[in-house]
C-alpha cells in the first residue's frame, strides 16, 4: 500500500484565490512527522511546513496552512492567496519513528499547482 | 537558500560508468541524507549518513554506496551505471533524531545514456 497519496495530479488556481492540495497517508507508528515541500523548476525541495503527529494544533507558517485530521489520516495543505510564485511541484512527506528514523522521509507522487494571473 | 550546495548540477554518463556526487551539508548539520528522483515522480530514500557511517538505507542496490566526511560533506557514488538511474539526486542535511525540517540542496542531474 502506498504509504502517501496526493490524488490530484495538476491543479489550477486564479491568483488571490486559496487553493487546497490533498495528501493521506498510511501508517501504523504512533509517532511520525507530515511535511509538504514545494520544488520549483529549478529542482530544489523548499520545506514550506510541518505536522507532528503529536502536535494539538494545525501547523501555520505565513500563507500556508496544514489541514491535519489525524483519525482520517489526512494532511492536506492550504495555500491563502495563491501568488503567480506559487506555481510549482508540490510534494507531500512522512518520517515515522521520528525521533529514531533519521532523515528518511516517504514522498508521494507530488501535485503540479499552476496559478492563473 | 538553505546552505546545502551539491555539485555536479549537470552530469552525462554512459551505462557502466561510474558517477561521484558531492554534497556539503549546512553547518552544524550532522547527517545526511541522499534521494533519488525520477522524472515525474517524488524522491525516493537512497540512505542516510550520520557521524560518517551508514545508518539507514531504502531499497537501493549495493552498486550505490557513500561516504561521509568529518566536516560532513557527503558523496554518493553509484557504479555499473544503468539507463534506469537517470533522475535528479538531492542532498539533504539535517540534526540528527531531530524532529522538523530537512533541508535540500538543488540537486545533481544525472542523464546516463
């Protein structure tokens, strides 16, 4: 079973608008990590934010939000007024066992975010 | 920037050569780690380095292998090259058992042909 799954393989959103990329996941481990990272053409995996699992709150960082509803399994990222910058790869992650696992994170099959002036 | 500096960006390889990759991690960061990332898919896990000895490793042949320094660095080599191992490579660095962010560098492009 695929461990992250992100269903929207291309997504188009008008500039100023918020837009909502998809991520669940699958795991047994009480304690693990959610990440999202954004990779522009240029190819570098920029770390927007993160989610632990034991965390009470959702994770914000500026425009982005972190939809975390743990009993769904589900980490869907919120982008607030999407800006023409914001094009690009979208990737969800996992690190389980977190504190003990190291740097192996699980990436799923990414979301291209396209956003329309 | 994150500090993470790969080279090469750009590399062409023949099938049965061999490839070094290099990374320099950010400072004070004391493990890293290595993905692999083919076209049109998320990174994949090679292995992990920490205090200069492998401790971790995804579903990679032996034929990749590499080495960390004691200032860090890192090297991923990968012998008997094949078609297949065409993808960008990405270095990321990070404190180790801690919980939180990686931190990538742009990665090296291998094209084998």
């Amino acid at each position: 079973a695929q461990k992250i799954t992100q269903t929207q393989p291309g997504m188009f959103v008008q500039e100023k608008e918020a837009v909502t990329l998809d991520c669940t996941y699958d795991t047994s481990d009480p304690s693990y990590g959610l990440f999202w990272y954004k990779q522009p053409s240029s190819g570098e995996m920029i770390f927007l934010i993160y989610q632990g699992s034991y965390d009470q709150q959702n994770a914000t960082e500026g425009r982005y939000s972190l939809n975390f509803q743990k009993a769904r399994k589900s980490a869907n990222l919120v982008i607030s007024a999407s800006q023409l910058g914001d094009s690009a790869m979208y990737f969800c992650a996992m690190r389980e066992d977190l504190y003990n696992a190291g740097n192996m994170l699980t990436f799923g099959g990414g979301t291209r975010l396209m956003v329309k002036p | 920037e994150t500090g993470v500096t790969q080279s090469p960006t750009h590399l062409i390889k023949t099938r049965g050569q061999q490839v070094t990759l290099r990374c320099s991690s950010q400072s004070g960061h004391n493990t890293v780690s290595w993905y692999q990332q083919a076209l049109g898919q998320g990174p994949q896990f090679i292995f992990q380095y920490y205090r200069e000895e492998e401790n971790g490793r995804g579903n990679f042949p032996p034929r990749f292998s590499g080495l960390q320094f004691p200032n860090y660095s890192s090297e991923l080599n990968v012998n008997a090259l094949e078609l297949d191992d065409s993808a960008l490579y990405l270095c990321a660095s990070s404190l180790a058992n801690r919980a939180g962010e990686l931190f990538f560098g742009e990665g090296s492009r291998l094209t084998v042909l």
